[in-house]
C-alpha cells in the first residue's frame, strides 16, 4: 500500500483479504482467543509472539482498523482508543507520571482543556500552557527539567487557531521530547502532522474519520522518529525494564518504530481499559472508506459559509483559517494547501443574547454537541462545551460568548447558506 495516494489508502489500507476471505473487514466480536498450549499463550505475555489473548487489551477488528490510520499519518505504528478523551490521556499518560510537566498550547478542546489542567493535575503532572502564536522564546521559556511532552492540536477545536507545528516540533526536540498533535480537525487527508516533524498523532475518530456521528472512538500513531534512548533519563517507562512485563524494556526490544504503541498497550491498556469495541472500529472504517471524499466537500462547504458570514453585517467577526483576511491564512495554505475542514466560528454583533436567538431559529442546522458530521451541526460553545471555562480561560482559548461554532455537512451549500440567512434574519 505503501505506493498508493491517499485517497487508495483510504478504501483499502489496513486489511487485505486472502483467497476466498471476507471482502469487508470481519468483526471479531470476541472477548478471548484460544490457544492450543500454555506455552504458546505464555509466549503472548512475555511480549515474545505477536497475537490476541484478550480484547481488553487489543482485538483484531481494531488493530486493521488501526493499520489503516498508520498508513494515513504515515507512522509506523498505531492503536484505537474508545474515545479521543482516551487517545490524548493515554498519549500524554505514556510518558508522564507524577511529577511530570507539560507544555502545552492553549487553543484547544474543552475537554482536552479539562483533562490536563485538572484530571491529570490531581494525578501530579503539571502543566503550562502557551499562547499558540508565541514567539520562540515565549515558547521555549515555557519548558522546565521535568517537561516530558509538548501538546496542540493541528486546527483547535472550537477556535479554530492553526498550530505552527515546525515552531513546536523544533521545541520539543530541543528539549529531548516529543511533540504531540491531536489531528481530528483536518485529519490525514489534509494535514499530516508527522511530515513537518510531529512524533506522536491523535484522534478523536468520533469526528471527520467516522464522520457520521454514529461510534464514539479515538486513535494513537506514532511517527516512529522519536529516539527514546537519547533521552533515556527522561523516559524511564520506557526506556529501562518494566517489571509488571517481566522485565522487558519497550525502546530496546520494539527499537524507536513500535515501543511507544506497545507499552500503551502493553500497560495503559491493560491497566485501564480504554478499548475500541470492534462493532464502533467496524463502522469507523465504513468512514475512513470515504474521508477522502467527504473533506473536500466539508471544506467547499464551509469555506462557502465562511465567506458569506464575513460579509454579512450582524456578524462580527468570522474565523475560519482559509479566509484571506484570517490571520493563520498563511500558517494553512503552507500546511493544508487543499482546506483544513467544515468547521466556521464566528461571533455575532450582540453577543449572548444574538446567540441565543440565532440558535432557535435554526432549521436545517441541528443544535448538538458534535462537528464534523454529515449532517449540519451548531454549536454556542460558552454555554455547553466550555462551560467549565471562565471568562478569562474562554477569552485565552479564542471563545467569547457570542460565539457560534457551525460544523458544516455534506449538504448543498445553497440550502445551508439560506438557513443561516434567515436565522441571522429573525436577529
Ligand atoms: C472531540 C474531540 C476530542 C475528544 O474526543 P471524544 O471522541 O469526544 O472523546 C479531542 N480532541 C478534539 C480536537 C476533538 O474535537
């Protein structure tokens, strides 16, 4: 596959049936596997044969599913999560521990937002969080002796910032860790995160790679270019013998490809649970059959709406980051030259109250707490996903109240256009 465009990669990558095997991808809808002796089975935790003893801690539904979204990112090893929340702990979890720090930036998803400054401050990891648009001294001031990860998100959920994901790689490396990058937004086929120097890639599949709000899933590659051995002080997890695993050390025996997936499976996995179950990996691969067909017409649709809100009068402002007049219009044409996504903000002359009376009388568009669907959603984040956020945290996050959060589908673009006409209309 490793020839093929992306767009091959999509509809095939990942499973290749044998003679006479199934033509879709079979749903191993098993908890166990058998094995004929304990030998062979004791082979399987000492990490020393490949295979499934339990669907805790990997399915093979899941790991070709899996295979696909490696070849997409072009990493060199992956794994599915139950949820993106899942896919951004385990990543950041993998290499950090009580007394960690993170940097991360600002701009990104509520619950992302939530899960480090609070989840995983209680757990003892420490974070800072950086203004995406930093300088590179900004940027590098943020670090500390205990940082073991940098975190962003490639187009940030609801804000819509576009992250410098060079300025942030070269960072990371210059203090011997690893770059993290939640891709969900404009997913492979419009930014490959590992190709400007990214480490580890996650997803929310719930989003555009399902892309029609039916299975809740996330995903974990790794661009296999990290060298954990040059950093082994840093890295002991993985990088020294991990006693619960009879003493084997991930870095030397799976080498720099495949030791930061394995000890997330090996451990977090085990440990935690988070597991795709394989009907939701099934159905994620019918979606990842036609991403390459639905983002462009995400991005035709919402560059339309984007352009016809920034001409309207009630509104404000428009982000959408291929506008012309965006100020990350240059960071995305270098980065996704073909459009990032459907998704446009834009906040409304009058505030909160503007808001709420566009919001009711929205017809096609559905209000849910969703992008990335098929189907047109909407969204007034302030008083939903970043409830927890205060009106300095949603100002640093690009969120204001007024802000309306529109995830444009698969519909005509007319139909859509008119419905927001008429709702900016009843304003
Ligand atoms: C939705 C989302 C998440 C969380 O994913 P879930 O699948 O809802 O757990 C993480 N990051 C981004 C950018 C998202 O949009």
């Amino acid at each position: 596959m490793k020839d093929y465009s992306i767009n091959t990669k999509c509809v095939q990558a990942g499973y290749t049936p044998g003679n006479g095997e199934p033509r879709q991808i079979p749903i191993y809808q098993s908890t166990t596997f058998k094995y004929d002796t304990s030998e062979d089975m004791g082979k399987l935790f000492d990490l020393e044969a490949e295979g499934y003893f339990y669907s805790r801690l990997q399915n093979p539904t899941n790991d070709l599913v899996a295979s696909k979204i490696v070849q997409l990112e072009g990493g060199t090893a992956g794994m599915l999560t139950s949820s993106g929340q899942a896919a951004n702990f385990f990543a950041l979890f993998n290499i950090c521990q009580a007394g960690s720090h993170i940097v991360s930036s600002s701009s990104i998803y509520g619950g992302t937002f939530n899960l480090i400054s609070v989840t995983m401050k209680k757990m003892g990891i420490d974070v800072t969080f950086v203004d995406p648009d930093c300088t590179e001294e900004e940027l590098n001031a943020a670090f500390q002796n205990n940082t073991r990860a940098v975190f962003g998100e490639s187009i940030a959920n609801p804000a819509l910032t576009v992250l410098d994901i060079e300025k942030f790689a070269k960072a990371a490396h210059e203090h011997g860790v690893p770059l993290i990058v939640d891709n969900t937004f404009p997913t492979p086929v419009n930014l490959r995160p590992i190709e400007w120097g990214a480490d580890i890639v996650t997803h929310s599949t719930t989003k555009y790679m399902d892309g029609h709000g039916a299975a809740i899933g996330g995903a974990i590659v790794d661009g296999g270019n990290f060298d954990w051995m040059a950093h082994a002080a840093k890295f002991p997890g993985l990088c020294t013998p991990d006693d619960s695993y009879h003493g084997v050390t991930y870095a030397e025996r799976f080498g720099k490809e495949g030791a930061f997936i394995t000890k997330c499976t090996a451990q977090l996995m085990r440990d935690l649970g988070c597991v795709q179950s394989p009907q939701s990996a099934y159905i994620l691969n019918l979606g990842l059959e036609s991403l390459h067909v639905r983002m462009p017409r995400h991005v035709e649709n919402g560059q339309a709406m984007a352009e016809f809100l920034e001409s309207h009068d009630k509104v404000e402002y428009v982000n959408y980051p291929t506008l012309p007049s965006n100020k990350y219009y240059e960071l995305a044409k270098k980065y996704m030259p073909n459009g990032g996504c459907g998704v446009v903000s834009f906040e409304l002359k009058g505030g909160r109250p503007a808001a709420e009376k566009f919001m009711k009388n929205l017809k096609l568009a559905a209000i849910e707490t969703h992008v990335a669907d098929a189907r047109t959603c909407c969204l007034n984040p302030a008083t939903s996903t970043h409830r927890q956020m205060n009106d300095e945290q949603l100002k640093a996050a690009g969120v204001p109240a007024g802000l309306i959060r529109i995830s444009c589908g698969l519909e005509d673009k007319k139909d859509l256009i008119a419905d927001v006409a008429q709702a900016l209309d009843a304003i």
